[in-house]
C-alpha cells in the first residue's frame, strides 16, 4: 500500500475529489494548511498598508490506495491540479506497511 500525500491549491480541491473519486478512490483525508515553496510568499496591498504574505493557504490530501493504482492515483492529481503556475503544489508517496479499519478490524488492502 501507499500513501500519497498532496500539497494543492484549495480552488482546485472539488475537481481534485471528483477526478480521484472517478478513478476509484474510496476514501481521502483533507487539512488546510499554510507554507511556502518556490515562490517564497507574496506582498499584498490591504487598505492601503502593504505587507508581506510569508505562507501561501494550501489543501493537503492524504490517500491510501494499493500499489497496483498509485502511479495511476497520482497522475490524476497531478494532471487535474495543474494550473501551469507557480505553487501549483507538491506529491509525496510513501510506503504504507499496515492498515486497520477500526469498526470491522479488517487489515491490509481489505482496510482501504
């Protein structure tokens, strides 16, 4: 099993779950965060004071989904969140080596 984990921007999180849920996907995990990349935040203009913007509002996704479809999993989220611009986020993909779904105690694959 693996778990991907997804840095996206939160405009793009409802096409993100329809596109995952379309694969297959049963179940996902969404916080909202805050950090910086590449583009190091930002300087906005607020009632006429400007001040420096140093994380960037993002949507982190947590998934697990079996070996078989993780490539698969993450060509979907990366196509759908693609914008073409900076901060368009990041995907992560991690070794899962046990899961248990707590109401019926199934474990492994059966879990997800």
């Amino acid at each position: 099993m693996k778990l991907i984990i997804a840095t996206i921007k939160p405009f793009k999180l409802e096409e993100v779950r329809e596109a995952l849920t379309e694969a297959g996907v049963r179940g996902l995990m969404v916080t909202e965060i805050k950090g910086f990349g590449t583009q190091s935040g930002h300087t906005e203009i607020y009632r006429g004071a400007e001040y420096v913007v140093n994380f960037v509002p993002k949507v982190k996704l947590e998934l697990v989904v079996a070996d078989a479809v993780a490539d698969q999993m993450v060509e979907v989220i990366s196509r759908t969140a693609q914008t073409g611009k900076i901060g368009d986020g990041k995907i992560f993909v991690l070794d899962v080596e046990q899961a248990v779904r707590v109401r019926t105690g199934e474990t492994g694959e059966d879990a997800i």
